[in-house]
C-alpha cells in the first residue's frame, strides 16, 4: 500500500520540523501531544521557523501556506492512528516510553501501518518486539533542525523487512532528503561518533581548560563545525544528550560516562535553548 499519510507523535523540538519535512514533501500530517499547550507550543514553533525562511529569502510565502495546509493537529491518538500510512514518534528518549507507545501504535494502527522512531541512541530492535509487526518497525533518524539537515539515518533492527525499509527511502527521497542506512546499535552511526565528542566537551569545560566560548570557537574556527559542540548541545537539549550518554554508558562500558557538569546543568533544570538557560544564556534573546 502507498504511504499517503503521515502521524508524528511528539510535538517537541524534534516532532515539530519532522511535520515540516513531510508537509513539505505534501503529504497529509497529523501532529500529536499530551496537551493543547503543547499543541500550541509546537505550532507557534513551526510558525517562527516558516516566517524565519520566508524573511530570509529561503521560502515563497505560497510554499508555507502549502506547508500550512498540509499541517493538522490533534490530542486524539486514535482518531490520528486510524488510517495512516506511516507514524513516527518523537517522545521522551526513555526506552520504557517508547515501548508503551510502540505497544499502543501497534494496537491503534491498521496492519500494514509502518511504525517509526526518531530515538537518538534506543535499540529498534527493542520496540519492535513488544508488537506484532516487528517486519514494520524501523528507525528513522532525523537530525536537528530536521526540516533543513539534507541526511536523514534509517536504522533497520533486526526484524525490519526489505519492503518496509524500501518504502520509507522511498518517502524520504521523495520529501528531498538523501538517506544512509546502518545496523541497529547504540547511537547508530552519527550519534556514535558526535556525542562522546560533545560530552568531552563538557569534561573540558569542567576542568577549566577552556571557556565554553573558546572550546566552541575551536570547533567552528578551528574544524569547521557549523556550530560548536556546547552550543549544539544547548540546541538538542541537555536532557536529551544526558538521557543518550546514559543509554552509551549503559551498553558500551565506562568510556562512555556522562559528565559530571552535564549532569549538575540537567539536575538544575538547565535544559539548554528550551527552557532558556543551559551551558550559555538565552535569556532576553529573541
Ligand atoms: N533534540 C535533538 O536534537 C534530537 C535529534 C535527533 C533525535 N532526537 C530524538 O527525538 C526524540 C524527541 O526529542 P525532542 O528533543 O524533540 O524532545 P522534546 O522533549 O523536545 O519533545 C518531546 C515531545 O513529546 C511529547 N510526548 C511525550 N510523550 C508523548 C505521548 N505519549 N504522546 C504524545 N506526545 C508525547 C512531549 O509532550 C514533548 O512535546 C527523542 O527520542 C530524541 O532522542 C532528538
């Protein structure tokens, strides 16, 4: 069957830009939260973004209200689940979450429903054994900011057919992203090699070899990174990269251990450009 719809769960930073991509690519997308503030979070989120492109040159403003238009939101579950083509979560990056969701996609969706993570670090694997379609389940890894990042990681667990793993390149490609697939295993391939790099960078911070500043200025002046890593957590969030850490530390031994700064910010509720505050200030920035 032709995937003509689209539901993400999870109107965060992530689940938010994934609704752009496929609404961009025009298909029908239904966003999902727990609540209508955070509905509304997500939107006003989307609608900053699109005026921000649109400002800068990048986008018509025909093109965003065609994103617009493609775009619906809803507290329902069901009703989002009962005729849809392919779902992505983008929920809380905590295994027991993800698995009670994957166990309510799966009783929610028609059968040949394809079920999606957007997990950072979480074994595919995994979720797609507490349902019944492990064939259908697949990681689709999208990088921040989604709608603009061109690489999108698809992560095939053990299970994950051919077909379904040919439909979602499919779609990908035909919303304009390149794709890489890679085997299911702690952090894939991308996150495997950048964040043990950016926790580092927290170790560094902590022993005073350099100031934030100066570490994010080695990487962006120094390796031509687009952003440093400590802005770059700030930017995904430093709950996120802590959760993640754990996940690395967990499966793959004590090489992995999170910092212990990034710990006392994330135990201080500095959880990066979200709430305002995390390794810098973002308070009274626009
Ligand atoms: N932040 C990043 O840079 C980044 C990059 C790639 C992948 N990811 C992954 O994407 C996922 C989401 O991360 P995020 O940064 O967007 O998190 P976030 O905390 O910004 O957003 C998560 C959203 O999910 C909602 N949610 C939680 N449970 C739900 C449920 N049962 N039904 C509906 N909505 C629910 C929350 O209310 C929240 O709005 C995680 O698995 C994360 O590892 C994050």
């Amino acid at each position: 069957m032709e995937i003509k719809n689209v539901v993400i769960v999870g109107m965060g930073t992530m689940g938010s830009q994934i609704g752009i991509v496929f609404a961009r690519g025009g298909y029908q997308t239904t966003m999902v939260d727990l609540s209508e503030g955070l509905i509304e979070k997500g939107m006003e989120g989307i609608q900053s973004f699109l005026n921000n492109q649109v400002k800068k040159g990048k986008m018509r403003t025909d093109e965003m209200n065609q994103i617009l238009s493609c775009m619906n939101t809803t507290l329902d579950l069901g009703k989002a689940l009962s005729d849809v083509g392919l779902v992505i979560e983008a929920v809380f990056e905590d295994m027991n979450v993800k698995k009670g969701l994957f166990k309510k996609m799966d009783d929610l969706c028609p059968r040949q429903t394809i079920l999606g993570s957007n997990t950072s670090t979480l074994s595919i694997t995994e979720m797609g054994a507490v349902t019944a379609r492990p064939d259908q389940c697949i990681g689709i890894h999208f990088l921040i900011p989604a709608a603009l990042t061109p690489l999108v990681e698809v992560v095939r667990g053990s299970e994950t057919s051919d077909d379904t793993h040919k439909k979602v390149i499919d779609l990908l490609h035909r919303c304009g992203k390149e794709t890489v697939t890679v085997k299911d295993s702690p952090g894939f391939v991308i996150n495997r090699l950048y964040l043990p790099m950016v926790n580092e960078a927290f170790y560094v911070l902590e022993s005073s070899i350099a100031s934030a500043e100066e570490i994010d200025r080695c990487c962006v002046q120094g390796l031509r990174f687009p952003l440093g890593p400590l802005a770059a957590a700030d930017a995904f969030g430093l709950d996120v990269l802590l959760n993640c850490m754990k996940t690395f530390h967990k499966e793959m031994g004590e090489k992995y251990r999170p910092a212990p700064l990034l710990i006392k910010l994330v135990e201080a509720g500095w959880l990066g450009r979200k709430s305002g505050r995390g390794v810098y200030d973002y308070r009274g920035r626009e």
